[in-house]
C-alpha cells in the first residue's frame, strides 16, 4: 500500500486533530470546579438568565421609544401623474391636450400638550428598565441558592462514601481477623461467615454512596447546563460549624433584608408603576394641543410645448415669452402651511372613566402585592432561623452522639478480639457508629446550608 505527499499530509493533519479533541476533553473532565466556578458558570449560562437579559434590553428599547414621542415627526411625499384626453375651453371648443405633473411636499407634526401622558409614559419606561434588573437580580439569587445547595449536596456525598470505605476497610480487617480465629479454632465458622457478610454489605453500602454522589453530581452538572461527564467539583474542608447562631433574631434579618431583597424593591416599584397607569388615565380626559407644519411644490409640462409663458407688460404695451421651466415651476409654486389642532374631549361613552377606575385597583392590587412579598419574606426568614436553630442542635447533638459511639465501639472491638463478646454484639455497636458518622455529616451540612440561607437575606453572602 502506498500514500502520496499529500495524503500522508492530510493523515498527520486528521491526527493531529484528533488528539487535539482528545486532549481538550482530557483537560476538561481533570478539571475539578469550585463553588465559585460553578455560580458564575450557572448565572452566565442558565436560560431564565438569558431570557431576563433580554428582557431587560427591551425595557431599555421602551426608555427610547418614549423618548421619541418628544420629538416632532417628518414625511416627504412626492408624486408623478400623466394626464392624457381632450377638454372643454372657455369658448366651448375641445381641447386635446397631454401633460405631466409632479409635486412635492413635507409634512411635520408635533404634540405641544397631551395631559403628560408623554412624560408619564417616559417615566414609566424608565421605571420599567429598574423592575426589570430587579426581576434579574431575584433570579439570579434563587440560581446561587440552588447551585450552592447542589454543591454541598456533592460535599455531603463525598463524605459519606468515605466513610463507607473506612467502615469497608473495617471489615476487612475483621474478615482477616476472623479467619485466623477460626483457623486457630477459637470461634466457630459460622462467626467468620457473619463477618464476611458484615464485609459484603460495607462493600455493597459503597456502590450505594458512589450512586448517590453520581446522582448529586449529575443534578449540579444539569444545574450548571455542561455534560455530567467527567464532571467534578473541588473538594472543600467544610470546617465545624459553631453552635451559636450568628444572629438572635430572626427579625434582625428580615428588617436588613426588607432593604435589600429585590423582591421587595420590585413590590414597592410596581405601586409606583400603578401610579403612572393612573396619571396617563387621566391625561385622556385632558385636552390635546397639536401643532402641523407642511411645504408643497409642484411642477405642470404640456407635452409636445415648451415650458414658456407669455406674459403682457403694461408698461410697455409688449408681450414676452419667458422660461417657465422645473425649477422656476417648483420656486414659485412653493407654499407653507401650518395649523394648531385643539382636542378636547367631552364625553366618550365613559371609557376614560372606566379605564382609570380600573388602574386605580390596580394600584390596591399592587399595595397588596407588596404585602404579601413582605409576609412572604417574613415567613421564609422566620423559618430559615428556626431550621437554623434546630440544624444547630441536632449538629451538636450528632457531635456528642458519635464521640459516644467511638468510645462504645473501641470498648466494643477490644472485647471482641478477647473474644469476650459475640459477633452479633460487635456488629449492632459499629452499625451504630457507621449511623452517628453519617448522622453528624447530614446535619453538619444541614446546618452550614441554613446558616448560607440566613447570611444571604442579611446580605453577607460569600461564595470565597
């Protein structure tokens, strides 16, 4: 088999290609995300994002739109006839003429006066590009909440399967113990087939712990819209967590947070939203003052003549022939036309009167909306300091729980290896103890969680 220059050219290229892709994808499932990483990647990518982004440029196109109805308008218009056919003269006699016309004009109008609907509309606009940050804003809090949850939930996983391995490599321990015990013939087999059973399910509850945390990361890979595999997180030491809570009250956080929440921002806007739908209601029963400018030309050629005229003089009793060509057909035909347009309305089947009685429940509504944001905050603050709370002795509670069941089951083990105890008694003491280990991981987790909840309505949130 023989290859040529250039398909041997061609090969080198293809491979070099390949373990190009082959290296990006290497690098990429090495690489390891940290929680910081992974918020800026979700905010950056996640589709509510995008679509509130958008959201925001068209509110900013409304600021403009609304900002244009302050400037007066202009059209130019222009137009080309032929007129062909006979008519009658002065004298009765028919007439067989053809000619062509043209014209021109431009036409400008302007509002002087129309209640202040155009400066209420401009003001609302503008309002209406504050709402929509604030909208964005709120959504991207409720993403960092998310991604921060599914980051500990990896966290937690993580550590639960290490602590299957270590009760794993227990047990084989044991399971080496107990042969020897039984080779030597210091307990009965039945002892060493209970330890190898203990063993396979240690092994067992390991394959349970690495679904969960295939699971856990595949929920935050999902979050973060990129390929789950391969993916993986930074593994942070999640130091203990003090029992005292950093704050006493749960209203001390719900009074920062009435500042800073943008839910509660957006509430507050839309009473002042409802006020301007009030205001441009009104300006329908108000008066409206336009003003009109317009010029128009024309031009008028006989076909088959000249464009002359004869005009008679009196002074010298003559005739002449002058040019009555384009431009001096466009000179002097050129006129100017303006006007002041005065609207007043009277009555107009009491629609006006109907559209502002509707804005003003508008505003109750929006009032009420307000409150229930404020309830609704409330409530979520309050619960949050209450889990904190309950996170908080339970995570002491597991602290003193497991630091009783290492000391029961290093008692445990001696007396095993004495052999003054059974099997079935060593077992129960270390499921125990598996049990507090995973217990005090869930609600040291638990309790980090809920104290990133409270700090993040305080306004002390911190990805580093």
């Amino acid at each position: 088999m023989h290859y040529t220059v250039n398909n041997l050219s061609e090969m080198k290229i293809k491979i070099l290609l390949i373990i190009a892709i082959l290296s990006v994808s290497v690098s990429f499932s090495q690489k390891k995300w940290t929680l910081k990483e992974c918020v800026n990647h979700a905010l950056e990518n996640n589709i509510s994002v995008k679509q509130n982004i958008l959201i925001l440029e068209l509110a900013e196109l409304n600021v403009k739109n609304a900002k244009g109805n302050f400037l007066p308008n202009l059209n130019g218009s222009a137009s080309q006839g032929f007129n062909f056919g006979s008519f009658l003269g002065i004298d009765g006699s028919r007439i067989s003429r053809d000619s062509r016309r043209n014209s021109l004009s431009a036409n400008s109008s302007t509002t002087l006066f129309n209640g202040f609907r155009n400066l209420n509309t401009y003001k609302q606009a503008q309002l209406g590009v504050e709402r929509s940050k604030l909208t964005l804003e709120k959504i991207q809090n409720d993403i960092s909440l998310f991604v921060v949850n599914g980051y500990l939930n990896v966290l937690f996983a993580k550590e639960n399967l290490d602590v299957a391995r270590i009760q794993a490599e227990i047990s084989k321990k044991q399971v080496q113990a107990a042969k020897q015990r039984y080779e030597a013939g210091i307990t009965a087999k039945g002892d060493l087939l209970n330890t190898q059973s203990t063993a396979a399910n240690d092994q067992q509850n390991i394959v349970t712990q690495e679904n969960i945390l295939t699971l856990a990361l595949l929920n935050l890979s999902q979050l973060l819209q990129i390929p789950s595999d391969g993916f993986d997180i930074f593994k942070i030491d999640i130091d203990s967590p003090s029992a005292t809570l950093t704050y006493n009250n749960s209203e001390i956080v719900y009074q920062k947070a009435l500042r800073s929440q943008p839910q509660i921002k957006n509430a507050e806007l839309g009473i002042q939203d409802a006020d301007f739908n009030i205001e441009i209601a009104e300006s329908f029963l108000r008066p409206t003052l336009n003003f009109s400018f317009g010029a128009n030309t024309s031009y008028q050629h006989l076909q088959g003549k000249k464009d002359e005229i004869t005009i008679f003089d009196p002074i010298t009793m003559e005739q002449e022939v002058i040019s009555n060509g384009f431009f001096k057909q466009f000179s002097d035909n050129l006129g100017y036309n303006f006007s002041f347009n005065l609207s007043i309305p009277i009555f107009n089947r009491t629609q006006s009167k109907t559209n502002i009685d509707r804005q003003y429940i508008n505003k109750e509504i929006s009032q009420v909306n307000l409150t229930n944001e404020k309830l609704q905050l409330q409530q979520t603050i309050e619960q949050a300091f209450v889990d904190s709370k309950a996170a908080a002795k339970a995570y002491e509670a597991s602290k003193i729980s497991l630091d009783a069941q290492k000391e029961a089951f290093k008692n445990a083990q001696e007396s095993y290896n004495l052999g003054a105890s059974t099997l079935f008694d060593f077992d129960l003491v270390r499921t125990r103890l598996v049990r507090a280990a995973s217990a005090l991981i869930r609600a040291k987790y638990d309790y980090v969680f809920k104290t990133k909840v409270l700090q993040f309505y305080y306004g002390e949130f911190n990805l580093d």
